[in-house]
C-alpha cells in the first residue's frame, strides 16, 4: 500500500505531523496552486499500514486517515513489482 | 467497505476551515457506523445550526439539517415515526446545550433511542467566536473580550443526571478511543450521548494563545484525566485539577428506553 | 357512502377527522383551547398503530412532526396562539423543505396569553406572514363540527399533494362547542407524490412541486433549511437560486389556489354582501334565516389562504362588502385589495361571537 495526500482537500493544518507514530509527515516548505502548505512524506514505506494491510487483511494504525479533518489522507493500492531489464553500456 | 464510502465525494471538501477538529469527529463517528455494518438507507444523521451541524451534509445518507437547537426534537420524531432507522445526532455545544438545553434534558430523560455526538468547541465559531455556554472561565471570545465570567456547562454531568443510558467524552486527539465510545454508543438501546472536545484554531484557538493547530490539540491531550486515573485520585483523597476535562466512558447502564425497535 | 350520527365537540371532531385520513403522529404540547384534541389522540392513537408523543414544547412539537412527516408518517399537531408563536420557526422551516404537515390551531384571544377559554381569529395574518421570509401556506377555517372533520382530513391531503405545512383555523367557539355530525365511513385520500428513482429530490416538475424522497427508501435526500439547489445541496450565496427556490415556493401554491378554492356563494345578485370565514360564520347563517332577504348575500370562505379573490367578483351587483371577524380586520384588509367597493369591517374582540343585532345594525348603519 502507498500513502497518499490528496492535495486538492488538504488545507494544511499538520495534525498529521503531530500525531503520526512513526513522524512520517513532515511540515511542507512552499504553499502549492492553491496556496496550502501541504505536508511532506519522509520514507513513507515505514507507514505500518503500507507495509503489512495486505498481510493482516485489515486497516492498521490509520490515526493520520481518522484525524485528518478534511479527509485527505488515503492509501492506494500500489502496482506490482515487476522485474525489468536494465540496459547497461560500457 | 470503508467509512470513507459514507462521504458526498462531491461535496467534499467541506467547509469547515484549516485544522478544524469536527473532520476529525465524523471521521470517527462514520467509522463506528460502518463497523456496525448499517445499510445507508437505514441510517438518518440530524443536525441543529452551527459549524457541526453541516456535517449531514456531507454524508451520503438521508439527511436533516435543521433549524437552531431543535435538532433533538426532530430526531425525535424520525426516530418515534419510524423504529427501524437508525438516528444519529450531530450537534455542537451552543445548539445542545443554550438554545436547544431544554431538548436535550427532555431526550435524555425519554432516553429515547438516539446517539448523540456533540462536537463541543466550547465557542460559537460560526457566527464568528462568540462565548457559549461551555466556554471555560477565563477565556477570551468576542462576546467575553475580559474573560468569561460564567461557569462552563459540563454536558456529560447534565446527560447523565438527565438519565441517558450512555455517556462518555473524548477529545479530537484521541481519534481510537472516540471511535470505540460511538460506536458503544451506537450499540446501546437508548440515549447515548458522547461529547468530543475539539479544537477551533479560528475562533477560539487564534484568541486564547494557540496559536497553532497542533498547540490545542496538545492542551487537549495533556489536560485530559482518564476516568480510572480520576476515581483513583479521588480514593487516594487527591484533588483534582480545575482545568482537566475527565475523559472516558461516564455513564453506561440500561434504564428502559424510548424508541427502541421490538 | 353511508355515515353515522354523532354529537361531538369541535375538537374531537378534528382528531377523529384526522384519524380518519390515515394520520399516525402526533407531536404535541397541551393548551386551552386546542388540548382536547391532544387527549383524544391520546387515547386513540397507540390503538391504531400511531404514535402519540407529548412534547417538551411547542417548538419541539413542531420539530417532532416534521422529522415524522420525512420518514413518510401523515403528521399532525394542534395548538392555541402562544403555543403557535413558538412554533413560527419551524413553520418557515417546513415550508423550505416542503414538508407536509398539519397544524391545527384553536385560535384564543391575544396577544400574549390573553384570554384562554374565550374565542378569537386574531391568528389569521400570522398564520400567512409570521415566519420570517417570504413562502406560502394554505390555511383553512371550520365553522362547524362537521367541518372540523371534514377540513382536518382535506388539510392532510392538501398538505401532501402541494409539500407544504397546511393549517386549520379553527377558533375556540367552534373548538369548543358540540353538535350534531354527520361521519362519514370512508373520507378520500391524496398521498405524496413519491420521488422517481434517478430524480432531483428537490427538482419541481410543471405542477412546481417536486417528488418526496422519504427517509429509509434509498434516496439519499439532504434536508436543509438553508437555500439549496435541486440536489437538496446547501447554495446559500447564488442570488438566482434564492430567488427563484422562494418565487416557486409561493408560486406553487399561489397558482394552484382555485384547485383547492372551497366556499360557498349564497344570493350573487345582491347589493350587500358578508363576507365570513370561521365562527362570525353561524352569526350571518342567523341573519340569513332571519332576513331571508334576497338582497343579502353571503360569501363563505372555507380555504382563507390562499385567498380566493375570484369569488368576490361574483358578487357583480355588490355595493358593499360586510366583513364580520373576531379581530381588528384582519382579513378585511385583504379583501379591500380585492374590490373597488366599499368594505366595511365588523370587529369584535373580547371573545363572544357577533350577535345577529350587530350585524343587522351595520348593515344599516352604510345605507
């Protein structure tokens, strides 16, 4: 699972940096199009509901998704992994 | 399914402002409602006037947004009219407990089956921040600019005394627990009301030193006293600290309901 | 159709009128001279499978039976003048969303709590204008036992067929007093359009009303009393949208007021005519008997709002109109609007009907 932030409802108030566990959201630098100040991710992949969801088979942890009052915070389905060629030239 | 199913997606986003903490309150109570696993067509939310009664309308389900404080009286109605639905009320702290304080006494004392969530941002933020009845002394807000002078309403003691069957408080820091208390809430035949205290950085936050978000919610988390914690102090003949908000499950009992499907 | 001979009171007549036309809620609050109609819904109500609930107001009342009237119950409540004052704010609120509900009010002398037990008509603007904004109501006015029942089961069905809270006028004589009725077994039924499957919930069709999406049948209908589209949606701030959501409001009823135009002309060709709606009503039937004057005609009006006006012009020999009314007059207002001859008001307050005397001298006295 991937971890998200839906910057089209995100009104930058950062209670996600406040109570996230593992701090993966941090405080953004520069507003966006809309002039919000959306937070960032650092290493999202240590989220404990992307890394085992689909283990466990149900929603882990998920207090960013429940605190975030304008509901932009959402995980989505990531692709598989595919294995693919790397062309290296000497 | 997930709670998030539950939304107008084309509605949202809503209009509460940045760092609003009733979003957070129907994260939470739609989440209990979806673990209950209710049909959408069964479930009707009512709402007063205020900032936390336009949560309906973000809810993809029959919805009542009514007029000032009167929001109880109508739930009344859908609920006595028709058993099998399920009512949830959303309310805030003006419309429960000043113009609608008299319905609110009369629900719980029917104890007719309804869950009531109070979103209490102990001020008036949609008319722009003016004192409401559980504005703690001292505080600023447009109406009180030397203090509040009044002595706040403690709503979980005025359900409880009126004879809801289910009462406990939380604030829109502790997202798990709040979840848990509705959805009991939910699962409880009679009157159940669970207050949630939330933050109002525009209204309240901006005019009483905090300055951000995230500085109320931590007031909120450091001032509050679990129930157990509290009793525990009063055993040991401790006293209690005037600015904590006692938080957990108050009241659970199960006096004879109104309302309640046969 | 076979009925039955009764001797009841006005307001027991009104319940079991209403009873009758399939109601199966009532929210109430208690007040003279309108509470017997409470007790009897009491009583008789939880044995037909309704639900009667005592409300802590009248407010909470009016609240009650709306969110009734939205999970599809046929809604009522019955009130005096202070209890209907409180009620204002969720009238206007049942007219924005199109509520159908009944209000039954047993009018008392005002203002304030003025005189309980004695009869009055001095609701009649408010029932019209008393919410703030502007919509449209329908208001009907009982000057019999017969017609408390007759006009509560009419009010049901025009409150569902035009979505809109709809009241009975009644005043204390009629409330209280008893006489013979005539039952009848069955009384006709209009049900709510109910809303098709894809639609708007708020979306008017030509006849201006739009279809009921009631609660628990999967319509997902947001209900709110601020300004809303077609999709139920809060759209405070469009100026057009305001504009056009109230202009339909009282356009829908306003357009179709000779639909549900109920009353009675007697001798069209005479030079005086009275005008009565309510109580004052039985006062003119006197003088009528007396008289019995071809040059005497009688305009009674049964739906006071919408105001038929058409049917004063079928006086065309008018020289005067004669308005007996248990206020200040009130309605005689309205019928000045109306015509371009002289409109002569009979008030009385203190609570008693007319007399037949004083009907007599004014009509002489505008010689």
């Amino acid at each position: 699972m991937k971890l998200a932030i839906d910057e089209t409802r995100c009104k930058g108030c950062n209670l996600c940096t406040k109570i996230c566990p593992y701090k993966i959201f941090k405080e953004g630098k520069k507003p966006n199009r809309k002039g919000t100040v959306v937070p960032e991710l650092d290493r999202p992949e240590r989220c404990t509901n992307c890394r085992l969801r689909n283990l466990y088979g149900r929603q882990l942890c998920g207090v960013c998704q429940l605190t975030c009052p304008d509901q932009a915070i959402h995980w989505t389905e990531e692709e598989p992994y595919e294995l693919h060629k790397v062309a290296i030239e000497y | 399914m997930s709670y998030e199913d539950w939304f107008r997606q084309d509605r949202l986003p809503h209009i509460y402002c940045a760092g609003c903490g009733n979003g957070t309150i129907i994260n939470c109570t739609l989440a209990a409602v979806d673990e209950m696993g209710w049909k959408k067509e069964e479930t009707i939310f009512v709402s007063g006037i205020g900032c936390s009664s336009r949560a309906p309308g973000y809810i993809l389900t029959d919805s009542l947004h009514t007029t000032h404080g009167r929001a109880l009286a109508f739930a009344t109605g859908v609920k006595m009219a028709n058993p099998d639905l399920h009512v949830v009320v959303f309310t805030g702290d003006g419309d429960l407990a000043a113009i609608g304080g008299n319905h609110f006494i009369h629900a719980c004392r029917r104890n007719i089956d309804l869950t009531v969530v109070c979103m209490n941002n102990q001020i008036y933020g949609m008319t722009g921040g003016q004192g409401s009845p559980t504005t703690p002394k001292g505080c600023l807000s447009s109406t009180t600019p030397y203090g509040c002078t009044e002595i706040p309403f403690d709503l979980c003691e005025l359900a409880t005394a009126a004879g809801a069957n289910y009462v406990s408080r939380w604030t829109s820091y502790h997202v798990k627990e709040l979840e848990k208390a509705v959805k009991v809430g939910l699962e409880t035949p009679g009157f159940s009301f669970i207050e949630a205290l939330v933050q109002c950085p525009t209204a309240f936050g901006r005019r009483n030193k905090f300055r951000q978000v995230t500085d109320h919610v931590e007031y909120l988390k450091v001032h509050s006293l679990l129930k157990a914690k509290r009793d525990r102090m009063l055993e040991a003949g401790e006293k209690i600290p005037e600015d904590m908000y006692v938080v957990g499950e108050l009241t659970k009992r199960s006096r004879p309901a109104m309302g309640v499907k046969p | 159709m076979t009925s039955r001979l009764e001797f009841w009171q006005g307001n027991t007549a009104c319940a079991e009128g209403a009873l009758a036309a399939g109601c199966n809620f009532f929210g109430g609050y208690p007040i003279t001279p309108s509470t017997e109609v409470a007790e009897h819904m009491a009583a008789k109500l939880p044995k037909k499978g309704g639900v009667f609930i005592q409300m802590e107001d009248e407010i909470a009342s009016m609240a009650s039976i709306i969110g009734a009237s939205w999970t599809g119950a046929r809604a009522m409540t019955a009130t005096s003048g202070p209890g209907f004052s409180l009620m204002m704010e969720n009238i206007g609120f049942a007219a924005m969303t199109e509520t159908p509900c009944v209000v039954v009010n047993v009018q008392r002398g005002g203002p304030s709590t003025g005189q309980p037990t004695m009869s009055a008509q001095g609701d009649m603007m408010q029932v019209r204008f008393g919410s703030h904004g502007d919509y449209a109501i329908i208001a009907l006015c009982p000057a019999s036992v017969q017609e408390m029942y007759e006009l509560t089961a009419k009010a049901f069905n025009l409150a569902d067929k035009y979505r809109v809270p709809v009241f009975l006028m009644a005043d204390e004589t009629v409330g209280h007093m008893r006489e013979k009725i005539l039952v009848p077994d069955k009384v006709e039924r209009v049900d709510r359009k109910p809303l098709a499957a894809d639609a708007l919930p708020f979306k008017a069709d030509a006849d201006l009303i739009p279809g009921f999406g009631q609660f628990g049948t999967g319509h997902h209908v947001h209900v709110t009393g601020l300004t809303h589209d077609e999709r139920g949606y809060p759209a405070t701030t469009n100026p057009k949208l305001h504009a056009d959501l109230v202009k339909r409001l009282v356009d829908k009823i306003e357009n179709a007021r000779y639909d549900m135009a109920d009353y009675d002309i007697i001798n069209p060709d005479a030079h005086k005519v009275f005008v009565a709606y309510g109580g004052p009503v039985r006062t003119v039937q006197q003088v009528m008997h007396d008289r019995k004057d071809k040059d005497i005609g009688f305009l009674r009006i049964r739906t006071v709002w919408p105001f038929p006006e058409k049917a004063l012009a079928a006086f065309k020999n008018a020289q005067a109109f004669f308005v007996p009314e248990l206020n200040l007059g009130q309605m005689a207002r309205e019928i000045e609007r109306h015509v371009k001859v002289p409109v002569v008001s009979i008030p009385k307050l203190g609570g008693e009907l007319h007399t037949p005397a004083e009907l007599i001298a004014a009509l002489e006295a505008k010689r």
